[in-house]
C-alpha cells in the first residue's frame, strides 16, 4: 500500500507492505470554517470569560501581540488583520503596537520568514520583533512559581497596557497541548525559566506527556508562570490536516485555551486496541521537519503506541540540519543516552535544549528508533543514537526481517499532530 508521509513542503510517498496487519492513524474528519473571517470576528466580540477585546483596548496607551515563530503553522494573518484593526480602531496608535516573536530559545525570524508568518501588509505597516531568550536585560523578574522556578519574561510584554496572545492549540510531547500558556512560557521566557521548567524533575513525571493535563507538572507550572505575568487576551486556532482553520477560541487564558482543547481532542485523538510492532511517522512536514531537534516530537508521539522493544520509524526533511549549537555539542559529550540521563540528573550539569535530547531518550528506552532523511548524511545520524535508512522501504524491510512478516504496522502521516493512544 502507498502512504504519503508529511515530509518537507512536498510530502514522501512511501510503499508499506500490506500483510493485513496495518493500521493508519489520522485526524477525525472535521469541516474547515465555511467564513473564517467571520468565524474569527465572533470570538473577538463575544469571547470566553471576558469582554470583547474591543472594550479591553479602550483606554490602553499601547499593546503586545506575542506571535508563534516559524516552527508552528498559525494563521497569523487571518487572525492579525482582524485583531490589528479592533487595536487601531480602539484607539490604539499603530507605532505603539509590537508583535513579538515567541521564539523561546529558537533562532529569530527575519525577511522572507516573516513574510510567510504574517503577510507582507503586516510586515510592511507593523513592528515585529523577535525574543531573545538568553538575553537577560530585555527580561523582567516576576518572582518564583509554585515550585520554585524563577520567573523572568520579556520586558516588552511584561509593561504592555495591553496583552494579547495569538497560537496554535495541538498535541504537545510534554505540556499536554500547546497553545493558551505556552506562549508566554517558553514563548518569551528567559533561558533560567526555560531551564528550571524544562528540568528533569518535571519532565520525568509520568504525567508530562502528549495529552494530558491533569496532574501535569509542566502543565502547571507553565500555567501559573503564564498567569503571573498576565495575559489579557488570547486568541488561538485549531487547524486540519491541510493546515484550514477548523475552530478559533479567544478571551480568557485559561478558559478559551480549555474550550481549544476539547475541540482538539475530537479532532486529533485516534486509537490502537493493541501498540504495535512498527510504527511509521513523520515530524509532520514543513515547518516543524527542518530541523533533527523538532523531529523528537514525532518519536515521543509513536513511542506511545508502539510495543517494547519495537521499531520507530521517522521520516523528516531535516533541512537545516541537527538544531542548535548546544543541543548539536550534546552528541560529542556522551557516548550513550544512559550516561547522558544520568549526567542531567544532576542540578549543576546543564546544557541549553538537553530537555529534547531527554525526550529522544524515552522513546529510545521504548524502541528502536530509525531515521529516513534527506537533510543529514546516513554516517552523522548514526551518531545521533538513531538508525539511518535509505528510504522508509528499507526501513521497513529490516523490520519486518527482525519482528516477523505478520509484525503489526501503525502508520501517522501527519506524525506527532495526531495524539495516538492505545485503547
């Protein structure tokens, strides 16, 4: 049988042998908006748990619009234009209006890329700006969470008059969701916030995964730090599988973001009575692909439902390589996962973004986990304790030979934008 797996800008298609033992894994079908337009001015005036965000701008002498950056594919313009005019029409000078960029610890966007983020209108008549997350000086100190975690979050939106919000809400690998909370931690955290959220004593509970948000210590944390820096509006989407808004929620952060994922869950859960043997994914294509750093979502999301000792197989462009510096050196520093996890347990060892390669070592303690890229050379995956394969049909092939022609077979085209659960 042929798939086509979400890889790059153009899609893969892949031939998986049909041993009457393969199950796709896929969003519910859902109707995109008939008007989005319409659709999105409805939440704007009649929005959850707060007023319209007309009234909220009255009387507000400027504004901050935090933004997902290029890794998340919002519709941004749909939703600024609309926004941007209610802000004006309030009596909001344009030059006193910032879109922030909630990069967390991300590369910044520039040029082209904000172009493709929020049209060139808004590029052209708007200051857009990106966070800098090691920055401390453009950071204010808010205190410390619940537990313990210092808070400190990008000036610009801390002394904004008015706050706004704008994301995406879906599966999320250690936070539940995305969306709602998130954009403001890690969105427009500094690096000592990220750090201590991202830490192990969070992200090793059972509970920080892709789902869930009862009893969730990333969850929590990230919402009460997102509440302690304030938020007064936010607006977030939920797309389809051709990337078409399906539901717009705004208002309140907690409300609204709570309306989103209750829609989400209709939408993208989708069940195995039984986890499979192999599973074969994707990083969901362009833009969450580009990099081997954002690839570890799709192998946390298949590790879900795949058996003990199984075989993942991921399919990512990779495009611009491994990811960041830091995250790159963690390769040359251990020789295996294990010493790795056991030299982060430890408060004084930290480098910036370990917290991907702790959640490459949860899959990786579940099952094999096997690479078809394009982006990075067989020979250098082979140190990024993964397997490399040629193509998804060789991939397959050594699979079969080691779980056994009848093996059970789970494919996700859309990889980790599909919340698969095991009955």
């Amino acid at each position: 049988m042929k798939v086509k797996l979400e890889y790059g800008r153009n899609g893969l298609v892949a031939e998986i042998p049909d041993n009457g033992n393969v199950r796709t894994l896929a969003y519910k079908d859902a109707p995109p908006l008939a008007d989005p337009k319409a659709s999105l001015l409805e939440v704007l005036t009649q929005p959850q748990a707060t007023a319209p965000l007309a009234k909220l701008a009255q009387g507000k002498k400027d504004a901050c619009i935090v933004i997902c950056d290029i890794t998340r594919p919002v519709p941004n313009e749909i939703i600024l234009r609309p926004t941007l005019e209610i802000l004006e029409g309030a009596g909001i000078p344009r030059d006193k209006i910032v879109i922030l960029n909630a990069t967390g610890l991300h590369r910044p966007n520039h040029g082209e890329e904000l172009v493709e983020m929020v049209g060139q209108h808004i590029v052209d008549n708007y200051r857009i700006e990106n966070h800098f997350g090691e920055n401390r000086d453009e950071h204010a100190y808010l205190g410390e969470s619940p537990n313990g975690v210092p808070i400190w979050i990008d000036r610009r939106y801390v002394e904004a008059d008015l706050k706004i919000t704008v994301g995406l809400i879906e599966p999320h690998f250690m936070a539940g969701f995305s969306g709602g909370r998130k954009l403001i931690c890690p969105g427009i955290a500094h690096i000592d916030t990220i750090r201590a959220w991202h830490s192990p004593r969070f992200l090793e509970h059972e509970n920080a995964t892709m789902g869930c948000l009862v009893d969730n210590p990333v969850h929590f944390e990230n919402t009460s730090i997102a509440q302690t820096a304030g938020c007064d509006f936010i607006i977030n989407v939920v797309i389809d599988a051709h990337r078409r808004p399906l539901k717009f929620v705004a208002g309140d952060m907690i409300a609204a973001f709570e309306e989103g994922v209750e829609f989400v869950r209709d939408v993208v859960v989708d069940t195995l009575d039984q986890p499979a043997d192999i599973v074969v994914t994707s990083s969901a294509g362009y833009p969450l692909d580009t990099t081997f750093y954002q690839s570890v979502k799709a192998m946390v999301a298949a590790a879900k439902v795949v058996k003990k000792g199984g075989t993942i197989i991921v399919a990512a462009s990779l495009t611009e390589g491994i990811g960041s510096p830091p995250f790159t050196s963690l390769f040359s520093q251990y020789d295996s996962l294990d010493a790795f996890m056991t030299a982060i347990l430890d408060p004084d060892c930290f480098v910036m973004d370990q917290w991907q390669l702790e959640e490459l070592a949860k899959a990786a303690r579940q099952a094999k986990i096997v690479m078809v890229s394009e982006g990075i050379p067989a020979e250098r995956l082979s140190q990024l304790f993964v397997e490399p394969a040629t193509s998804v049909e060789a991939a397959m092939e050594s699979a079969l030979i080691e779980h056994g022609e009848d093996a059970s077979i789970a494919v996700i085209p859309k990889g980790p934008y599909v919340l698969a659960q095991l009955a």
